[in-house]
C-alpha cells in the first residue's frame, strides 16, 4: 500500500493568526496608511472632474417606443434613468487613481461625494468623451504606479527581505498590474456580460427560474475567480509575470482549498462589514474622517494579512515537497487538506 504524504498540518497557516499578523505588521508601521488616507482627502477635498454636460443630454433624448410607454415596463425604464442621471452628477473620473481589482484602498472613490466639510469641491466638466477616457488613462495609470509602491511597501513590512525597491521593479511590477486589470476587463467583457443577459432573458421568461441562473452563475464565477486571488501578491513577493502569478496562485488555492477560500471570504466580509460603519457619517461631516482613518487602517491591515497567508501557505507547501521528495507537479495533485 503506497504510503500517505505527510502534510505538516501543524504547519498549514491558519485564518484568525494571520489575520492578527496583518493589522500588528501595520500597527507596527502605521505610516503604510499615509497614501490611503492621502488618496480619500485628495478625492474628497479636491477638484472633480465631471461628464455630466456629455451625460445628461444623452439621457434625456433616450425614449421607448411608442408601444412601450405604458404599463411596468416604462416605470422601470424611467427609474433606471433617474438612477444613470444621480450617477452623472457624482462620478468623479479622478476616482479612477483607485485602481481595480488591484489598488490604493479608498473609502471616497466609493461613496462619489458632491460635498465635503467645507463645502463643494472645484467642479470641472469634461468636454467630449475623447478627453474624458484619456484623462480616465492616465489617473488610471497613476493609480497603478501608487498601488505598485503600496503593495511593496507592505510586502517589505510582512517579509524578512528588507530589499529596496528599484524605479525599474516599480515600472515592471506596475506593467503586470496593468495586463492583470486588461485580463479582468476581457473577462467582463467575454464571460460577464454575456451571462449577465442570458440571465436577464431567462428572468423574463421566468423569474424563478432566473433568480436559479443567477444562483448558479454566482457559484460558477465564485469557483472561477477564488484560485486567482492571490495574483497581486506572488507578483510583488516572487516578481514572477502575470501568466506565472495566476498559475502560482491556482496552485496554492488549490492545495489549500477549502481553508485559502474561507481565508478569502473572511476579508472580503471585515472589510465589506465595515464600510458600512465608516459610512455612516454623512459626507459632509468632519466625522467621516474617523470613517476614513478607519477604513485606510482596516484594509491595509487585511492587504497584509493576504500577504502574510500566503507566505506561509507557500512555505507550508515547499516543506511538503522538501520532506516528501515530491516535485511540484506531484504536490499539486495532492488531496485537499480541510
């Protein structure tokens, strides 16, 4: 009878210590939550730049056909643009420097506020939609070089290298960012939207049955999405390119479900959870910068915390193949540890 690997469980890392790890890295530097903090004053107190007057004038010649004007169906088509015009009025395309799915963590780019404690911000309106999207690139592009410089930073503070970071590691690290946000986008476009209507054609010929797809198509893009997690944080703790980055992070998910998933699930409800309590401040109010300092704190904290995790899940998997002989081809067909 062939003999079991030894998984080294005592080894394996754990979801409450690493997330303990994360916030004490950042409490132990507390100057990781200048930049977030700075990003939500500068997106709160400085000026907007707006695409209202391109927006709202596109808005208000959209109509149904005539058949249509009546009945559920224009109830719902005037409330959807009421909702588009409320979303004109507060987009701010400087928002985009909080980059995702990788980026500064950001309360304000959330909320959109149209007023501060001051009063109202500087107002620009973009004039075509030509300059909007190129002025939508480059704060984008900005955004990726301050997430770069984030994510080192707090890969320094929960790793023993204490390497500096060169302006060339920047540049490659932030280029890997930007084909990892292309990738996401593709992904949207190819998988997304295409379910997203098929599920919308389904709701109408039934609801129940819709409301099953949705279900379904959750959990499929859950089980799709979970192994790619940990992407951001093998390109800045290993260096390796995005195709090397997803296959690191599948790997590690896989060896490790169904821990590294809940491990996942749990930041993504502390940090969702909270947000609610930051927000409770109106935006007008000198108390959202408890909400702000607050939520810089939380997630920074959690960033560390993923990183730490799969440090130590990475560590947990190579004495695996040290004390087993394995090669790393074996050790990912090993069982699922629970």
């Amino acid at each position: 009878m062939e003999n079991q690997p030894d998984l080294n469980l005592s080894q394996k890392p754990k979801l409450i210590p690493s997330l303990l790890a994360g916030f004490e890295a950042v409490a132990n530097h507390i100057e990781l939550i200048i930049l977030p903090i700075a990003l939500d004053l500068l997106l709160w107190f400085g000026p907007h730049l707006r695409i209202k007057d391109i927006v709202h004038p596109i808005l208000a010649n959209l109509t149904l056909p005539n058949e249509l004007q009546s009945g559920e169906f224009a109830q719902i088509f005037s409330n959807t643009k009421e909702i588009y015009f409320v979303l004109a009025d507060r987009f701010n395309i400087f928002s985009a420097i909080r980059t995702l799915p990788v980026g500064i963590p950001s309360l304000v780019a959330n909320i959109s506020p149209v007023t501060n404690p001051l009063g109202s911000p500087i107002v620009l309106e973009a004039r075509n939609y030509s300059s909007a999207f190129l002025i939508w690139l480059v704060v984008g592009l900005i955004g990726l070089i301050g997430s770069s410089y984030y994510y080192n930073s707090i890969n320094q503070v929960t790793s023993s290298d204490k390497a500096q970071v060169s302006p060339g590691s920047i540049g490659w690290q932030t280029l890997q960012l930007l084909y990892l946000t292309i990738i996401c986008v593709l992904f949207i476009i190819i998988i997304i939207f295409p379910a997203l209507m098929l599920v919308s054609f389904v709701t109408l010929l039934s609801p129940v049955l819709g409301q099953i797809a949705l279900f379904a198509g959750g959990l499929i893009l859950i089980w799709v999405i979970t192994p790619m997690l940990y992407t951001p944080q093998v390109i800045f703790m290993q260096h390796q390119s995005i195709l090397k980055a997803l296959l690191s992070s599948i790997r590690m998910v896989r060896f490790a479900l169904p821990s590294s998933g809940l491990f996942f699930i749990a930041v993504i409800i502390i940090a969702q959870g909270l947000d609610l309590l930051w927000q409770i401040p109106k935006e007008n109010s000198w108390f959202s910068l408890i909400g702000v300092a607050g939520h810089a704190l939380v997630n920074t904290s959690l960033t560390a915390a993923i990183f730490i995790y799969y440090r130590d899940g990475m560590k947990w998997i190579q004495s695996i193949i040290t004390k087993n002989n394995l090669s790393p081809a074996t050790a990912s067909e090993l069982p699922k540890v629970k």
